[in-house]
C-alpha cells in the first residue's frame, strides 16, 4: 500500500518532497491497514526531533523523521478530513508544499497551517509516557514521547533558534501565580 501510494501521489506531482512523499505514504499504509505496524514504528523518530522544521529535507539517506511525520499527516487529516491532502496534492505542480498546505487549509475558511500545526504540536507534547486520555493523537500511548528541556525553574530563554511548522518543549517548575506560557 506504500509504494502504491507513491505512484498515486507521482500522478499529481513526481518531484514530490521527501517528507510530503513519505510521510503521506505512511498515513495512506495506516489508512488502508491500521493492523501493519509501519506508523507507530517509524512515529517516534518524528517526535525526537520536535525543532526540525516540517518540510526540512533529508540530508542523507533518508531517515525515520520523514515516515514518522505521518503523525502530522494523520493528526491533520483527523481534524480537516481526509480529503485534505488529495485536495493539498491537486494544487502542488512543483510548489513548495508547506506554502501550498498553508492555501489548502484557507481555502475553505478553515484555519491556517500555523493554527493547525499548534494543535498537532501540543497533541505530540501529550504521548508515550505523557499520554492524557481523552486528548490527543489516536494511539497516543504507543507512539514514543517528545523530548522537553527538564529543570527550569523561570522561564528565560535567551536565544532559542526556531524554524517554521517546528516546535521545542519547556518544562518549569515554578511559575507566579496567574503566570501563562505557551
């Protein structure tokens, strides 16, 4: 279901992006057979790497955080319908596809892709270990854990280098009464 995926998607664009390709394919696998094991294995490379940027291209040979951004993908999907990404592919033509995702999700009055990404981010925040029943991502207990920066106890950080549709954890430990950090 995979591979067929991808020669679904070379229909609407061949020169599809690493991440769009993979991690749609991933999604389109867990969609077809939710029994196959592909998307809680490969989601918790994605979530190690909460502060790389979503349509960061491999380097080298591809590795685990372009399937497991399939959590993305369904995350998305689950809010928007899954005729978001059929209706995301029909307007690429060789477009950068987080800019074309972002007019997708406008189209039709809904959210822009930064609403939409803060929503999945703060899902990716609440698994494995940090699981809340009732909030989150479908399987949320089985699909690894976010790394958050531990020990802080203000909330000061300097210089913290971020890149879009990306995200970073924080965990303080003492805040002033009424205090609001997200």
């Amino acid at each position: 279901s995979h591979e067929y995926f991808h020669a679904v998607q070379t229909g609407y664009d061949p020169n599809m992006s690493a991440v769009l390709s993979e991690g749609s394919a991933v999604w389109a696998t867990e969609r077809f057979d939710p029994t196959l094991t592909d998307f809680e294995g490969f989601t918790p490379s994605y979530l190690a790497k909460p502060e790389r940027s979503l349509d960061q291209e491999p380097t080298g040979p591809v590795e685990g955080y372009i399937y497991g951004s399939a959590l993305f993908f369904e995350c998305l999907t689950d809010h928007r319908g899954p005729d978001t990404l059929r209706d995301l592919f029909e307007r690429l033509h060789g477009q950068p596809w987080l800019p074309e995702l972002d007019a997708t999700l406008q189209a039709d009055g809904g959210a822009p892709l930064a609403t939409e990404f803060e929503r999945c981010a703060n899902f990716n925040l609440f698994t494995g270990a940090r699981t809340r029943p009732g909030y989150g991502h479908r399987r949320a207990a089985q699909l690894g854990t976010a790394p958050v920066t531990e020990g802080l106890t203000s909330f000061a950080v300097p210089k913290a280098r971020m890149f879009r549709a990306s995200s970073r954890y924080y965990r303080v430990s003492a805040l002033e009464a009424g205090s609001a950090v997200w």
